[in-house]
C-alpha cells in the first residue's frame, strides 16, 4: 500500500521561500499512470490544486501560482518536492500531497498525505 | 475556471439515515467528478472516480450519479464513521483541477 508524507518548515516568512518535500513508501510504482500532485487549503476555503508533475517529467502548474511554482520529483530518493516563492500570508494553508491516477478518461487523487499546516508569518 | 459548488455546506443526520449531497459545475464536465472523504485527522480518501464509480474498498452505501453539470453523493444507512467533510473533485480541465467547498455531515 502506497502512503505519503509531507515535510517541511511549519513557518516560513513573508517574501520568502515555501519548500515541502512528499515522502513516498510502500508500493511505490513509477508508471505512466501516475502522476503527483500537490494540493493546499487556506483556512476556511476550498481545497486547490497547486500543481503535478508526470512520469515523463513534465510539470504541470495552477496558473495562479505558476510564477512562483516548482515541483520536482527525485526517483532515486522516492520523493518529490514543491518549492513556492515570494510567500504572502494568502499562501497559509494545510499543503498536501497525492498521487494522481491516470484513468481512461479521467484522473483522480489517491492516495493522499495527511498534510501539513505551512502559516506565512513574520 | 470551472467552479465547483456545493450544497448544502453542512448537514446534521443520523446513524441510519440516508443522505444526498450536491456538487454543481459551472459548466458541462459530462462525468469527470471524482468524490471524497475527509475525516479528522486522516488525509483525505477517494470514494467515488467518474461520477458513479466506486473506489476499491469503499462500502457499497457509498453511491455517486449525475452527469454533465449536476451530481450527487448518496450515503445510505450512515455508519458513525461517515461523519466527516466531503469534497468533489472536477478533472475535465486536467491542468486546472477545482474542488468544490466541501460538505460538513455532522450526527
């Protein structure tokens, strides 16, 4: 059974940099029938998809946050990482990570981490 | 973007009841919908992928119909574990994934 992790800083400052990796264990399979993705959900709001990347290594980005965007996946180390620039309070949120599945019309996010709360404060 | 809209946005029932939640798109997604848990404290789970179909392992009172723009989660017989937050998913623009605001089903 797959499982995920999310790690990283609880705090970062405004103006600075978001860095969270996703640790990936158990039945870890690198097919073109997934993908991972990270999502995040400020407090009180909706979920919202901040970005994907494929097994072919192309990365896929929200386009609201597309200038500020990294996600990268280390295969060797079974984990994958998001990097998020310029962080303003509006960035606060419970940030996960999931693998997406590769349906055959469809794509769907399982399974997920159990997230972690990332607060923009000086 | 395609919005995803919910309702109701909580929900009071009880052990045994059944119930129904709404998920609307702004526009026509035919059945890309996906369905989830979230329970406190554990990451949140995928019942239902295409709208209606059923995630391995998720209990068969879990049922999910609609297509188009209108779609919705029936629990029936509700069990003291399905009180949580449900959310839906839209996978039509698979580069601009929305999320619907979630549903609060209390007992």
């Amino acid at each position: 059974q797959l499982q995920l992790q999310e790690s990283g800083p609880g705090l970062v400052k405004p103006s600075e940099t978001l860095s969270l990796t996703c640790n990936v264990s158990g039945d870890y399979i690198r097919s073109s029938s997934y993908f991972w993705g990270w999502i995040r959900q400020p407090p009180g709001k909706e979920m919202e998809w901040i970005a994907s990347i494929y097994y072919s290594g192309n990365p896929y980005y929200n386009p609201s946050l597309r200038s500020r965007v990294t996600i990268s996946e280390d295969t060797s180390k079974k984990h994958f990482s998001l990097k998020l620039s310029s962080v303003t309070a509006a960035d606060t949120a419970v940030y996960y990570c999931a693998r997406g599945v590769v349906g055959t019309f469809i794509h769907w996010f399982d399974p997920w981490g159990h997230g972690t709360l990332v607060t923009v404060s000086s | 973007d395609i919005q995803m809209t919910q309702s109701p946005s909580s929900l009071s029932a009880s052990v045994g009841d059944r119930v129904t939640i709404t998920c609307r798109a702004s526009q026509s997604i035919s059945s890309y919908l996906n369905w989830y848990q979230h329970r406190p404290g554990k990451p949140p789970r995928l019942l239902i992928y295409a709208a209606s179909t059923l995630q391995s392992g998720v209990p068969s009172r879990f049922s999910g119909s609609g297509s188009g723009t209108d779609f919705t989660l029936t629990i029936n017989n509700l069990q003291p574990e399905d009180f949580a937050i449900y959310f839906c998913q839209q996978s039509y623009s698979t580069l601009q994934y929305t999320f619907g605001q979630g549903t609060k089903l209390e007992i």
